[in-house]
C-alpha cells in the first residue's frame, strides 16, 4: 500500500479478479467503521449500479462529471470517493448538475466515504499526513476516532520553513502559513480538508501547529492569538491520500484493479 500522500494520476493496482458489490460495500463499511460516525454525508454505497459484480474500480477525491467519464473509460464499475453526491439535509431532487452527474456514471456503483476515511489509524487521510511529516502518531486529539483530528510529535523539534518546504513537496502546492513562524515545532495536530475549525476547539496546551486544508478568515486571527502556526495545504491536497489508499486496500482484499484518477483542484 501506497505511503505517499501525493495525487498521482494514473497510479494502478494490479489484479484479475472480481467480487459482488455486496461484499465490497461490506468490507468497506466495516474496515472503515462507518455505523458509528455522525456525518453530513450518506456513508458507503450511495448509488447501485447496473452490475451486481465488482471487477475495475476507480477512486478519486471528488465525485464529478470528469472523474465519471475517466472512469468509465477506464472500463470500471465501481467508483469509489471521499467526497460523495449525496449529502445529509441537501436538495433531494436530481435536477441539473446532479442530474447530469448521474448520467454521467452510466451504469456505474459509487461509494462514498467521508469522515470515516479522514478519522481511520491507518489508511486515513489524517494517519497519512502525519506519516508523511515523519511524526509520531500519539492518536486522536480527542481520545476517540469520531474526533478524527490526529496529534503528532516530532523526535526533533522543525521549523516552520523546513516543514512548509516539505509539505509543498509532498502535496504539490504550497502551504499557506499563518501564526508564528519564528520558533521550534514539536506537537502538530493534523486535520485534512475543511480542519481550520480545530482552532476553535479545546486544544492542548504544548500544541505548536495545526496542518490542514483550508481555514476561514477568522483563523488567521485565532493562529495569531493562540500561538499556533497553521499550515493550510488544500482541501483537495489533503484528502487524496485516503481514498487512493482505500483503492489499493480493496484492490489486494479482492484482486480488483483500482486505479486513483486525480481531477485537480486548486482549493
């Protein structure tokens, strides 16, 4: 399975297999925990398609148009990404870009998984931001999974430079970086995606960073005020690690070939 954080297009594993729908949904749900997370998205299979086998699958950050057609392409019939169609109190009606992205998937299953997939220990986009860093995991900041921001620490203490020079390496794109910048870091919480909301939580007290993908305008303010130096990397960019990861985890279960299709996005 795949270490590296980045969004490499075209990244495939390999397999001849195939398994039913039903199994694949299953395993997911169950590795991933899904039942006992409260989520604005509808977890797991969100869309049946005309197939009840699985046999080439293709996963992705973002559910859309583009990634459809690449998978479909692709000969897949199963998409599978963090970020579904369907989202808790949304406009039900499958009218407009909604409708045209279910055309779209022509026959395809989609699965989505969201909070799940940032929270997990090990193949989760939060596990795997912190891996990349080269930190120690010390767990959810929380105590518990549903609270999905994860803390690590540093051996050595880094600066606020070196890590920004990583961070731009490994995710493609540079941070933005607000809060401090002059003093050591050891103790880093990592959040992926929309995670500038830490910043309004109870946090620890030796906390030093915050990586994340996107923050509001009153965060500035608060990594200023609190101390703590914020490194916000892209929603987008933090949150392909997880999903990829997830392709390749059900790719080696059931010897499916799943490929990771990166639409970019500069958010």
């Amino acid at each position: 399975m795949t270490d590296f954080p980045g969004g490499d297009a075209g990244v495939k594993s390999s397999g001849a297999g195939e398994a039913s729908l039903r199994e694949v949904t299953d395993f997911v749900s169950e590795y991933l925990r899904i039942p006992e997370f409260s989520d604005p998205s509808y977890n797991g299979l969100q869309v049946e398609g005309e197939s009840s086998r699985v046999s080439r699958i293709v996963t992705g950050v973002t559910a859309n148009i583009a990634l459809f057609e690449a998978a479909k392409a692709r000969g897949a019939d199963l998409v599978m990404t963090h970020h579904g169609l369907f989202w808790k109190g949304g406009d039900p009606r499958i009218c407009g870009v909604q409708a045209r992205r279910l055309r779209a998937l022509q026959g395809m299953s989609l699965i989505a998984c969201h909070l799940p997939l940032d929270a997990h220990s090990e193949i989760g986009n939060n596990a795997l931001l912190i891996k990349m860093l080269g930190a120690i995991n010390l767990g959810y900041i929380t105590g518990s999974p549903s609270g999905i921001t994860m803390v690590g620490e540093f051996a050595t203490p880094e600066d606020s430079a070196g890590l920004r020079k990583l961070i731009s390496e490994k995710l493609g794109r540079e941070p933005l970086v607000m809060g401090p910048e002059d003093r050591p870091l050891r103790k880093i919480a990592v959040c992926s995606g929309g995670g500038g909301f830490v910043l309004e939580e109870a946090l620890p007290p030796d906390l030093d960073a915050l990586l994340t993908g996107e923050v509001h305008e009153q965060h500035f303010h608060l990594a200023r005020e609190l101390g703590i130096t914020v490194f916000a990397a892209g929603h987008h960019a933090t949150e392909r690690c997880g999903i990829r990861a997830l392709g390749e985890l059900v790719a080696a279960r059931f010897g499916i070939p799943a490929e990771f299709v990166d639409i970019p996005s500069p958010l």
